[in-house]
C-alpha cells in the first residue's frame, strides 16, 4: 500500500484531502505546519508528499 504525506494548514482542506485519498486505500498521515512535516518525514518512508505553500 502507497504511503502519503499531507501537508497542510488549513484543516478543511486537510479533512478533505484526508478522506478522499483514504477512501481510495491509500495509507494516509498529515502534518499542519513544517516542523511536523519534517518530524514526520524523518521517521517514516513516504511514496509521495502532498505540500502546499
């Protein structure tokens, strides 16, 4: 199974981007913010990174 990283502040979209990807059955962890986001990255193996400026 694909692993994917969001990355994004706004949690709406966050939600959103959450459960559309899931429901597709892809394994799914988010982070808010950059520091998160590199925490994560850090500790796990990523298939693609969904980042938004």
């Amino acid at each position: 199974m694909s692993k994917i990283l969001i990355v994004e502040d706004d949690l709406f979209i966050q939600d959103l981007l959450y459960d559309f990807i899931g429901e597709a059955g892809y394994e799914i962890e988010v982070a808010s913010d950059g520091v998160e986001a590199l925490a994560k990255f850090a500790g796990g193996v990523f298939d693609l990174i969904l980042l938004t400026l």
